[in-house]
C-alpha cells in the first residue's frame, strides 16, 4: 500500500496550544536514539527534574513528568492523591474544573463542587463556605489558569484557605506554568501539574508534575491501590529517583524529552521573570489592537490570562467562518469557545514562542483584513 | 540559571525499545506544528488508522493509537473491557502477563491466573482447563510476544479456545506487531495493543490499538463508568471518528503522531510479509553467530521470536561489566533480564530499522571482542 509522507502546512498557532515550536526545540526532536535506561539519558533527566523544579519554584524531590498529555497530569495527582470515599472540593469555572470533578467521581471519591460562572475565577467566599459545611475535606482542587476561559483564579489565597482546613491542594497550572508566577512552596500547593505545548512551547505529549512532601506521605499512608497502574506514581520514583539503579516501569517517550530538556534549557536561561514579563507586554500590545476593533474581553481586566484572550465574538460574524477564513487565507489558528462558550468567543494564545510582538502584530493584521475593521 | 543542551551519544539500540529510529522518521518529527484538531491533521489521523487496519490486518472501525506508551494501551484494554466483578483469565508467562494481572485487580476484577515457566509459550491445555472451571469467565488475556523473554505464543489457538468459551480476547502485541504476524480479524482477537518503538522503530509514547465491534458492544454496554478518564475511549470515538466535526478530548502528541504516520507509510510500503522475511532473515544471520559462539537460547526453537534473542549468559562473566564495556566501547545496548532473568540472560533486539545484516554483524563482532570468543 502506498501513502504519501504528510505535508503540513505552515500554520501561526495562536489557539489554545500546542504553540509552534521555538526553533532549537524542534531541532531536538531528532537527536540520536538512546536506551530509556541508558546512563546519560539518566544524566538528562536529573536536568530536567531540575530545571523543572526551579520553574514549578518548589523544593519538592518528587518533579517529574509524566509520559501523556496534561489530562493524564490531572488523573495521575487524583488517583494517586485521593481514595474511595474522600472528600474533595473542586472549584469549577470552567471546561477544566469539569473535568476534575470527573476523575473524583471514577475514583469513587465524593465531589463537592464550588461553581462559578465562566469567566469568572474561583469565589474564596464560596470555598470556604463549603469547607465550612465539609469540615472533613481532604484535597481542595481548582484550575489555575481556565484555558477555557482565559480567567486566573487567586491560588495563594485559594491554597491559604484550604490548608486553614488541613487540606491538599491540587492546582492545575497547564496554562499557567511559565506565563505566570506558580510558586509551588510559597503558596503552598500540594499536587501541581502542568502541559509541555502551552507556555513552554515545548511538543505536546508530556505533562510536568511535582507532589509536595505532604501529598507523598499520604500516597505512602493510601489504604487502597492507586487504580491505575500507569499513572501509579509509586511505581515511577525508582525511576525518577535519582538515587541507585533506575528500575524500569514503561518507556518513556525519549524524543519528546529531549525536546522538553531543551524547552526547560531555554526558559531557565530566560528566567521566570523575563518569561512572565514578555508574556505580559505581548497581551499589553494585543488588548490595545483589540480595543481599537472594539472587541470586549470574556474576562474582567484583573483576573485576564495574558497567554489566553478570550472575546466575545462581535454580533454578525459566524464563529466557524471566519476561523475558516483565517486557517486557510492566513494560516493562522485562533482559539474556538469550549463547551458553552462553543460559538460564542475566540481565545487568542500568545504562549512561549509566540509571546511576541511578531505574532501579536500578524494576529491582528489578520483578525482586520478577514472582519474587514 | 545556566544548562546545556543534552548531548546524546550515538548508541546501536539492539535492546528491548526503542531502537534507533529510520532516518525519515526522525525527519518527520520537525514539520511545522499544527493544531491538534486542523482539518489537515485530522486528514493525516484518518490515514494513520487506514494504515494501522492493513498492519492489524483488521476491518475493526476503532483502530486507533493511544497518547501515551504501551503500558497505557494495556490498561486501556482492560479498563474500557473489565468491569468490577468480571472474571479474566490471564496468561502469564513472564513480566508483561504480570502487570495485566495487576491491571484487573486494579480495576476489582477477578484475575486467574494460567501460569506458566518464563521461556515458555502460554499452555493451551492449562487455558482449556481454566476455562473449564471458570465458565463464567469474560475475558481471556495474554501476551503474544514476551519481551522479558523472547517467546512467541500461539495466539490463534488462544482465541480459538477462548472464543469457543464466549470470551472477548485481549492480545499485547506490542513486540510483535510488524514483526511477525499479527492477523487480528483472522484469529478473532478482541482488543489488540502495540507499542510503536518496537518492530515499527518510531518514537516511543504511542500505543496503536484496535478493538473488534464485540469489544465496542461489549463497552456499550457496561453497567460501571470507566475508572479512567484520560483511557476511556467512548470520550475518544469522537475525535478519532473521522465523521462530520471532531471534538476535543486531549491534545494530541502531534509531534509523535508526524512520525507515527512516517513509520506507518514506510512499514505500508515495503509490506507485511517482507517486514516478518527481513526480520526473520536478521534473526537467522544472528543465531548462526550466537551459535558459533555457543550461545543458548532461552526459548525453544519454534517459539522464539526473531526480533527478541534471549540468551543465557555464559558462566564466568558479569552480566553489568559486559553490558557496560558494550555500551562505553562499542555504544552497543542489548537488552538485561528483567524480573526473576535479571543477571541470568540478555535479550538482543532487531526490530524494525535494526532488522539488518550490518546491525546483527556489529552486534556479533561487538560480543566477540568484549568477551573474547
């Protein structure tokens, strides 16, 4: 049987993630082979827990990442955190939120949920009114950064909150990580997972995940096996540990690593703070275009993601159309609305390599010409 | 903070996986990043399952590739197919066979065990009688090819005694899919995983996977939720459909899919029964080394596989010595034993890229030089 190797067009991905690649990231993909046991590829990982620690800001030994997309990222901190029968409070404003009050319930754990409206972020009021009535809580868990949405919620004082009730925290920071301050130890975050194509830039497929000292002990003390045996993350510290001989559980996916080692190289020499600081003049540059069309933003203006814009699609135009229009005339991707923002907005991602005013200045050229502002 | 690009060496992987990559596949893996649901990926992903169906020899609709290694095809299988309270029969017959039983006893099955010697292909008769004894029994799993030990089991008569018992079937062919034949509709297997860094000698992380419409029905009709999320395929279906929109699930590894297709179009092209030739020939052109050099084989004759050589290591040398000089002076990596053949035997991969008389020649010529003969 013939096929044709796939061409891919050139697309400027500014949707939701993946992002394009920087360039070096790319040229890493094809790095000789090595043995997944292999004593250098050893070498490599002890780089990448480290760099990953320092960009998570914590301390933690146990920073990883997890051989799948950030979904398995979310399943991994509640399989291996939460039992049948525990409580935990998941803070929903948005798609992702959802999603984590889907894991509890598989677990056989009991969800009591926080709702928000979308686009708003998570109301401490409300959280600590349900802790109130749910004094027996063990894992408090909320989105970070909805990238379903573009809303930050305050993770300091969501985190301050739960450990007042003696809670774990479980953050998603699969848009955060790297746009925006995570601070892993200072806010004290117990369970902090995140996505390699987000704010990293990195190939999509792997997912940074780091357990405090707190959430290891209560995997050790589990009552009951952790239900799956791939995101069984006892099972991956011998790996991961850094200390002996490295057993082996499955085989890691060796070229998306070596593209993440050097994804994590680039923003490590970067720094947290000129990351964080490109990532916001780029949303500066993009609202002020924005505001010259008159687009109004989902979000109000304190809790905005700079890496995800969501609009309100403007009266008159048709969501699919113009995201048509824009895929095929310009290459360019943007962001459709999830869920029940489905047809309603378009988030514009300005993630890691496409934090510049290059694609912010091309997003907006584009976005004009097709609406004809 | 300051790091360097990792430097890999340049290793000849003749282990267990990954081994090296074909040159256009490590090519695929830079073309330009798309987007996870472009219509042109989502063209490409049609192709990829058209092509997995020829090398699954299957007409199964769901024929899919999991985001995540070969591990997570296992529990894929068994937590889309075993509900609380089923009975399964497992084979065990090495390390693989091991972990399936963990993976129904994670999900509250019942798993019986068929056991038999390491080395040894799965007894028909013990699974007659098994089955016998148990004829409530749901499923009937086992491991096709045993990597930990180089076996082959015969899988057509597997299915055939499981079918006559009612049972949907699970294979892991993660070893020996592309490698030797793998005739899923044929022998009526149920739910089939692989891995792709094996015989397809594509990047590790993805796990190729077909189920049969009994195996659909069979998740259709479950009375429990799936425990996973991330693994649940009827949330999958839709985005692998290829009918009318495709919705979000998880970001697609889309790096690992690019060169996915790659080896999939190479393997295509030179055919199914020139790939198990050109494995089998590279397994003949060994022995006849290993033989002069007095090797024994760990399995019988007509069970061993071509693309996984497990032989006794000779009295009088150090498994880790050899194994390293290997490694340090030749960049040469074959494979240790696992589990209870750890130190007792190596296992000497060519699969895929490696299946070739210049790999199988070095190979030799590395061992004779490093242990004298």
């Amino acid at each position: 049987m013939k096929y044709n190797s796939f061409q891919t067009p050139e697309r400027r991905l500014l949707g939701a993630g993946p992002t394009n690649l920087y360039p070096e990231i790319s040229k890493s993909l094809t790095k000789p082979e090595v043995g997944h046991l292999d004593p250098k590829f050893v070498e490599m990982m002890d780089e990448v827990k480290s760099m990953l620690r320092y960009l998570f800001q914590t301390k933690n030994e146990f920073t990883i990442a997890i051989s799948a997309p950030g979904s398995a990222g979310m399943e991994a901190s509640f399989v291996n955190l939460v039992e049948p029968g525990d409580k935990v409070i998941v803070c929903v404003n948005g798609l992702f939120g959802g999603r984590m009050v889907e894991n509890v319930e598989r677990i056989g754990g009991e969800a009591i949920v926080v709702n928000d409206e979308w686009g708003d972020p998570v109301s401490l009021d409300k959280l600590e009114d349900a802790l109130k009535k749910n004094p027996d809580t063990s894992v408090v868990a909320f989105v970070h950064a909805e990238t379903s949405t573009g809303v930050r919620s305050d993770a300091k004082e969501i985190a301050e909150i739960a450990k007042k009730y003696d809670c774990l925290v479980i953050a998603d920071t699969v848009t955060s990580f790297t746009g925006i301050p995570v601070l892993t130890d200072e806010w004290g975050l117990d369970a902090v997972y995140s996505g390699s194509q987000k704010c990293l830039s990195c190939v999509p497929g792997l997912s940074p995940l780091t357990f405090s000292d707190k959430a290891i002990e209560k995997i050790k003390k589990r009552d009951s096996k952790i239900q799956s045996w791939f995101l069984d993350q006892t099972l991956v510290l011998d790996y991961w540990s850094g200390q002996g001989k490295r057993s082996y559980h499955h085989t890691a996916p060796i070229n998306s690593i070596f593209a993440l080692h050097e994804a994590l190289r680039l923003a490590c020499d970067e720094t947290l703070e000129n990351l964080w600081k490109r990532h916001f003049d780029a949303h500066l540059r993009l609202k002020k275009g924005l505001d010259e069309m008159s687009f109004d933003f989902v979000v109000e203006k304190q809790y905005r993601l700079p890496q995800m814009n969501s609009i309100h699609i403007p009266d008159g135009y048709d969501d699919f159309e113009i995201r048509t229009k824009l895929l095929n005339d310009y290459n360019l991707e943007i962001g459709a609305g999830l869920g029940k923002f489905a047809g309603k907005i378009w988030r514009i991602g300005l993630m890691g390599y496409n934090a510049r005013n290059e694609s912010v200045d091309y997003c907006l050229d584009s976005l004009k010409n097709v609406l004809n502002k």
